[in-house]
C-alpha cells in the first residue's frame, strides 16, 4: 500500500493540479496508478500530450447477466447438511483435517451483500456475535444509483442477491445443518461494485483499493 501509494502520489501530483485548477472532477487511484477523470473530447486530447500520461483507456458501464440465485439457495428451503457442490470438490474432506478456512479473511466485491443473512452474519468481519460495525469491514463504490440500495450504502446491502449468494458459496453456514460454503471458518468483508449489474472498471479499482487497505464508512 506504502509503496504504491507513494509512487501515485509523485507521479500524479502536477496533473492532480491542473485538474484542480480546472476544475475538473477526477478520483486517483494508487492501485495501478490511474486517475479516473471526467472528460470532453478537449480535455482527452490535452491529456494525451502529457508525458506522464502512460495510456488513456474508456471507462464503461458494463452490465454483467449474472445467473438468477435458484429460489431457496440460501434461504430456510436450503437443503439441510452439506450441499452437493461442496461435496463435489471435497470440502467435507479438507474439514475432516480441520481446515475450515480458519484465520483467513475473504474480500468480495459483487452486487453487494446481505450481511445478516443467517448463512452469512456469523462470518462477517464486522460482527463479533453481539454488536456489528460496518468500519473497515464494507465500502460502497456506487456513488450514484436508482437502486433500493441507494448510492454509498453505510451499510452492507445487496440490490441484486447474486453477491449474497457467492460468499454463501464461499463461507456459507447457519450453524443450523445448512452447510452451502467451502470455508465456513472464514470471514468477509465486502464491497459493492455493481449497480444492479451494472459496473465500471473504475467501481472494481475502488474496491480492490479499499480490500487492500480497508478504511471507515
């Protein structure tokens, strides 16, 4: 984080000014040293000519058909004891040697996340079984939105239950029989990098930014 951080800084620092003086509304990023910039065809073009300016690349919103969770996947109508995926690979193995996936922690970013979800709570980061903090556990990088989540969530929230349902795949367990994930002993922590389905390269960078050295609501 240190080193990267340093080397946007420096490098980004006399273009960060003259998008300043411009006025111009812009979001660094240290992760691959970028700088997310709104621009007209102008701008670009001036942008180009910088000798510090390695590439410039579009940012799109991109819509992502995520498969539609089957009804009951993570709900009481799950299937009581270990699901058959898990099986598959042979989780129920690895568990038998005691590895659950104890000590590791599990960064998702999706469509966001249900993080009380009976499957889900015990494992998330932010909750020690009594009080739950979202700090360091969860950040939002969709800024704007018309989803029932609502723009910078202060709070873990799912809009399309495609990010619930993965970290079920991957943590998932209620302590009740419904055993669905492949490292029930792990914890998550969560980013919302999708609007409905709808992503940019720039929401992913922000959450990779956030998972490599998380920071508060």
């Amino acid at each position: 984080y240190d080193t990267r951080r340093k080397a946007a800084l420096r490098s980004q620092a006399a273009l960060r000014a003259d998008l300043d003086a411009a006025g111009v509304a812009y979001r660094p990023f240290y992760v691959i040293n970028a700088i997310a910039v709104r621009a007209d065809r102008d701008l670009v073009n001036r942008l180009a000519l910088r000798p510090e300016v390695e590439r410039i690349a579009a940012n799109p919103e991109v819509y992502q058909d995520l498969p539609e969770p089957r009804e009951g996947a993570l709900g009481a109508e799950a299937v009581e004891g270990i699901e058959w995926n898990v099986l598959r690979v042979n989780a129920d193995d690895v568990w038998a040697q005691g590895f659950t996936g104890q000590g590791v922690v599990v960064a998702g970013q999706d469509t966001g996340y249900d993080w009380d979800h009976p499957a889900l709570i015990h494992q998330y980061r932010g909750y020690n079984g009594v009080t739950v903090t979202h700090d360091y556990n969860w950040h939002d990088a969709i800024h704007t939105t018309g989803s029932d989540c609502g723009a910078d969530s202060p709070v873990p929230c799912d809009d399309s239950r495609h990010g619930t349902h993965t970290m079920g795949t991957i943590v998932g367990d209620d302590g009740a029989g419904n055993q669905i994930g492949v490292a029930p002993g792990a914890q998550w922590i969560g980013c919302r990098n999708m609007d409905e389905g709808w992503g940019t390269p720039a929401s992913y960078m922000e959450c990779f930014e956030f998972f490599l050295a998380p920071y508060p609501v």
